[in-house]
C-alpha cells in the first residue's frame, strides 16, 4: 500500500471513527465481570437455610456461631474435586480467593516457609510474573515490596526454560503466579509438559512457593473443554508437595461478591498457614458454605451450573471472535486468541499501538482494560497486548464496543505506519 493510500485509508477510518464518538457510546469492558443473568443463576441459594435445622454442620456444630476455621468438611470434599488436591490438605475460607493469595504473601513476608527467614527480611526478594498475566496477582507482590520479572507467555504456559534457570540460580526467587486453565488474558491451558516441569523444580531457595491460582477450572465454553495435568499429584511424584499453594473459588460460579474461596496446600505448609490464619479469623461464613452445599449438593451440581454459564458467556465469546476475524482478519495489524473457557481474550495489536487503541475506544464511550494491565508494574514493553473482557455487556452493546474497538485498532495502525 502507498503512502496516499494508506492515508486514504487512515481518513475513512477517521470518518467512521467520528461516527461512533458522536453516538455518546457508555460502554465498559474493563474488567471480566459476569452479567445481571449470570448472578440471577444461583438467585436460589438465597432461600437453601429455610429451618432451624438447615443450619448445623455434619459434625452437629452450630454454623451461626464461632468455630471450624478451616471450612466445612463437606465443603473442602467439593473444592477437592473442584482443585484435585486431598480434602484434609484445604482451607475453605471467606468469599475471595485473592484475599487468600494476599495473606499467604503476608505470611512469607513476616513469618516465612519451611524454617526460612522470612521472605520481608531477606532482602531484595523476587518473584516471576507469566505475562500477559493477571494485574491483580502482579499488584500483590508490589505491594509487598517484591521485585517482578517477566517471564514470556507460551502457548504452552510460562516458558519454562526461563522459570527453571531463574529459579534455579537465585535463591532471591520466591515464587510465581500461575492461572494454569484458561489463563487470564491469554485463555491458554498450561501443558502437561509444563505442569511436569513445574512438579520437578529444584529452587535455590527452599522457601520458594508456585502460587496455583485455577481461577477457571470449571469454565468451560466448549464440547472440546482444555485437560489440565494435576499438579498435586505431579508433586506427590516428585516428593515436591511443598512447592505449591493452591486456590480456587466460586466467584464466578455463584456469586463475585458472596462466593466461597479455598487453599489447598502440603501438611508443611498448612502448619504454617493455619498459625497465620489463626490470628486473623475464628472461622469463615459457614452460613454462606451452607448455602452453597444445599444449592450444589456436589460437585455435579457445579458442572450443571457451569453448563448454564456456558449457555450465556459461549455467544458472546463467538461475537468477538466473528467480529475480530471479519475485521481485522488478514490484515497484520493484530493477531488474538480463541479461547476453550475463562473470561478474556488477549488482542495483541502492532507495537507501540495498544495505549493508542485503548485511548481511542475511551474517548469514544468503551472503557478497557488499561494498556499494559497485563505486565509486572503496568508496563508493556511492546505496547501492544490488550485484555478484551467480554463477559458483563449484552451480545448488541458488545458487537457495537467491537464494531467500534476494530476500527481503532486500524486507526492506531495506519498512524503508526504513516509516522514512521
């Protein structure tokens, strides 16, 4: 294409760009949040403690008072499934799974693992960040004073060549973020060859932990769902069970603000972990594990719900991907993934681009996730990977936010080009 042609180009896209600004569009695809009729899914378990009765524990414990600080039995019985770790090696806990991230960190940071210093006391701790990762995982760690590093994302999980020499090497390294099924943004399942890998690590520091968030084990859109390798079994082989925490929720299974979270973790580090917990709480919502045990009953009856899930979040995922394929398509200014489950989409567009394609999309009504989200302290260094959430919008409003989002993405090309 010539210069005149592609500002030719770059004028029609301006033209339809201004279209679409003038329009007064409110849309937000900022973050992976589920629609109303989602949450009207698990409107039931609203009314599971209709007597007096429903409130006791199989083990007769009064649920409306203090006590069992690890959960009920059988709602660590239904997290193992959900988890593939034993159900006495679980934590069921409050709402958030993150809430459960945040305070494992803590623990390292003031207390520390298998004997060691603690971690807020060795110095210039590290920790690995797989990106195009989760921001809110990366914002952990910063918060807690750690330095990120950036390990490159495969197709087949973190690269693993990367992970085992840094881990290998620097007894700084303390541990990695994981979303191990259908990552987020990239929706990519780690392989079984990573998971191996992963299982066979050998730290230089004996207090390093793999942070096994499986946020979307259960979040399937397709016949053909992704088969995650278990990573507790692995370890079991390797005699490594101390290097993994794991954690999971029902966020976006029955309620984001009211779900129940859980840790599942080696008898070493739940020693630890129990200490820590046991100053924090005298038990979590066993009223709320309660209700989601009469709703579920197990974990057949999650699967069910995640069909229903399924039956709302798969035609939406089909309208970005047809909007992406029969806009952008063939034409080298992005390339993105088509997920088999989890809430994203990862749309890299050409370098330096994607703050450009965000700025645009606000300025004309959509609201993304912020360029460089999804890298240790909001920084791309390519500029170019945007999180593209299509789970919160009505399919009509989410078409219109693509229609619109294509566009800027060839805008924002065409200016590069013709700056160069």
């Amino acid at each position: 294409m010539s210069e005149k042609e592609l500002s030719d180009v770059r004028a029609d896209l301006q033209e339809r760009y201004n279209q679409f600004k003038a329009r007064g569009l409110k849309l937000n695809m900022a973050r992976g949040k589920p629609e109303t009729e989602q949450l009207q899914l698990s409107m039931g378990m609203l009314d599971a403690l209709n007597s007096a009765s429903d409130l006791y524990a199989s083990t007769g414990d009064d649920c409306r008072n203090y006590g069992m600080p690890y959960g009920l039995p059988e709602m660590r019985e239904l997290f193992s499934h959900m988890m593939g770790v034993d159900a006495s090696n679980i934590i069921a806990g409050g709402n958030s799974s993150l809430n459960m991230m945040f305070d494992t960190v803590s623990c390292g940071v003031t207390h520390g693992f298998s004997g060691c210093l603690p971690w807020g006391r060795q110095g210039a701790v590290k920790f690995l960040c797989p990106s195009p990762g989760y921001d809110r995982h990366f914002a952990v760690t910063e918060y807690f004073g750690f330095e990120l590093i950036t390990v490159p994302m495969l197709p087949t999980g973190p690269d693993m060549d990367v992970v085992e020499k840094l881990v290998s090497n620097d007894e700084l390294v303390k541990g990695i973020w994981c979303v191990p099924k259908y990552s987020n943004p990239t929706g990519i399942t780690y392989s079984d060859e990573t998971v191996r890998r992963f299982a066979a690590l050998k730290p230089a520091a004996k207090d390093f932990r793999i942070f096994w968030d499986n946020a979307y084990c259960v979040h399937d859109l397709t016949d053909t769902p992704d088969q995650l390798l278990n990573l507790w079994l692995e370890c079991k082989k390797n005699g490594t069970e101390d290097l993994p925490v794991f954690f999971v929720s029902t966020s976006k299974i029955s309620f984001p603000g009211a779900g129940v979270a859980a840790l599942g973790a080696s008898d070493n580090n739940l020693a630890v972990l129990k200490k820590h917990f046991s100053y924090e709480t005298i038990g979590p919502d066993k009223l709320n594990q309660l209700r989601h045990l009469y709703f579920f009953k197990d974990y057949d009856g999650i699967l069910e719900q995640m069909k229903k899930h399924r039956k709302l979040l798969a035609p939406k995922f089909k309208a970005v991907a047809n909007k992406l394929e029969s806009e952008l398509g063939g034409k080298g200014v992005a390339c993105w993934t088509n997920p088999n489950g989890g809430y994203f989409i990862s749309v890299d567009v050409l370098n330096g681009c994607a703050k450009r394609v965000v700025s645009l999309c606000k300025e004309a009504g959509v609201t993304l996730t912020n360029a460089g989200a999804t890298f240790p302290y909001g920084k791309d260094p390519n500029d170019s990977n945007i999180r593209v959430a299509p789970t919160y919008p009505p399919v009509d409003e989410l078409e219109v936010a693509m229609d619109l989002f294509c566009i800027c993405v060839q805008l924002a090309a065409a200016e590069k080009l013709l700056n160069k």
